[in-house]
C-alpha cells in the first residue's frame, strides 16, 4: 500500500506489544469432521464480542465518513460480513484503533482480526497469521481530468492509442504490454514518482499502476487527477491483502472458512464492485 512500507518497531514497542492483553491461541474444536465456529467456541479478547481493528482515520474507500461502524466502505462491509457467517450480531462487533504498523508488529493483540490495508508478504506471515486474501489488487488508469481522450475512455480499445506510463518491472507493465497491447510502446520509468511527474506535465497520457495506488495517487499527490477505470479479472497477477490476527491464532481457520463462504455465494464480489467500483467511481473498462 502506497505509503506504508515495512518499518522496524523500536524495542519498547515491541516489549509494550508483548505485554498487552492476549487473546487465547486455543483452536476452536471441531464437532465430528466440521470445525466448530460458532460465537462461544471461538478465542476472542473480549467473550461473546467481536473485536476488529482498523486505522485512524480510517479512509475511504475502505471506510465512509472515518465510522467503521457505519459498515460502510469496502473493508468495513467486509468485516461485517465475515463476523455474520462466524455468528455475530453488528451490536456484538466492536472496533478498536491501531497504527498500520502495529495492525502486523509481532506480540499479543487488542482485536480479534484487523482490516488496514495489509499486503500479505513473507516477512509479516513470520509474526502473524494472515487470513486467506479478501482482497487482490486489480490493475487501474490514472489520468488527468483535463486529458478528455485519456480521462473518458471507457474500453481497453479506448486506450490503445494513448502515451501510456508504467513503472518497470512491475505487473503493470506486464498488463500493459500483454492486454492493453497499446499502438506505441508504452513509457517505463524506474518508478512511480517518475511516472507521475510524466503524468503531470504531459508526456504520457495516462498511467496503469493497481488501484490502491491509483486511488492514493487521486486523493493525495496529484489534484486533478482521476481514476478512470479498472480491469476486471486482473487481480490474479496483483498484491493481496489479508485480515491480520495474532500468530497462531484460534481464529485464522474461522475466519478462512467464512472468507471461503463469501467467496463461493459471490458475496465478497459483490461488496468489491460496490465500493470499490460504483461508489469509488472506478468503473470496470470494457473489453
């Protein structure tokens, strides 16, 4: 996630970490062959509620209005939707508040499971558990509202003819190169600063990067700038995130399988597309 890279905490941190109050690593035991998830069975920090984590603020489109409780905004959707297939209630979800860093700091936790963002990486999987992905990031155009061609295309052949900017190395550029398949070649810079000062004093038309980064790119570094779509289907080569538990937590195998559950009813689709979509005005191009 743009501007949160990996930081190393300083020892009283950790130490304060390791004194906060722990939830217990008991697995929920399982009822014949089924794993036994309901409410009273599970290792919670707080007995019969259902502590999540978030940051704050907490932005959108991942949270409206900084109210996680509202269950408004796509993470705040989904962990309202994950704690109903565990047996939760929204009056027995709580939220609590931690720093992105501290959402993946080895040590005890406040909450149950957290939703901040977190790219599931080798590193943190050492520290702490990782659910299985709620999110895979789909590849995005970043373009300045003032560009009409670039900013209002609609279809991968819409974009074809643009001065399209990539940063190499990057499953961007494969993207570009392999399913967009511009007319010109595309413009590969080092990185992503290179990219959007290209963006900005118009040597490229647009800029493909995934769309965490392009809503950050729109919200805070370039004005003027939109996201004028996304590409479905292209999350399989992108980074994904993970709800973050304690490591070794009773919870992980719960809460993978109600992700599993949303998964297959095509619920977790469906509260992607509308916030990260619809209500992010991010819409899906055409082929």
């Amino acid at each position: 996630m743009p501007g949160k890279s990996l930081m190393v905490l300083p020892l009283a941190a950790l130490l304060l970490a390791a004194c906060a109050a722990p939830a217990s690593n008991a697995a929920p035991q399982a009822s014949g062959s089924t794993l036994d998830c309901s409410p009273s069975s599970l290792p919670l920090v707080t007995p019969g509620t259902l502590t999540v984590s978030t940051s704050k603020p907490a932005y959108p489109p991942y949270v409206m209005d900084d109210n996680p409780a509202s269950g408004k905004g796509f993470e705040s959707a989904v962990a309202y939707a994950v704690a109903a297939k565990l047996g939760f209630t929204p009056a027995q979800v709580k939220w609590t508040f931690v720093t992105f860093e501290q959402s993946y700091a080895p040590g005890a936790k406040t909450f149950d499971f957290g939703l901040q963002q977190v790219s599931i990486t080798p590193e943190r999987a050492k520290v702490i558990d990782f659910s299985t992905p709620y999110y895979s990031a789909n590849q995005a155009v970043v373009a300045l509202t003032k560009n009409t061609a670039a900013s209002s295309a609609t279809s991968v052949a819409d974009l074809k003819t643009l001065k399209l900017g990539v940063q190499v190395g990057t499953t961007s550029l494969n993207y570009v190169t392999s399913v967009i398949a511009p007319t010109q070649q595309p413009y590969v810079f080092n990185d992503t600063d290179g990219a959007k000062r290209a963006l900005n004093n118009g040597t490229i038309d647009a800029l493909v990067t995934d769309l965490p980064t392009a809503f950050y790119i729109t919200a805070a570094e370039i004005p003027g700038s939109t996201v004028v779509g996304q590409f479905k289907g292209s999350d399989a080569a992108g980074e994904q995130w993970g709800l973050t538990l304690a490591k070794n937590s009773g919870l992980t195998a719960c809460v993978d399988k109600a992700l599993a559950d949303l998964t297959t009813s095509g619920e977790l689709t469906k509260i992607q597309d509308q916030w990260l979509s619809t209500e992010a005005k991010a819409p899906y191009f055409t082929q």
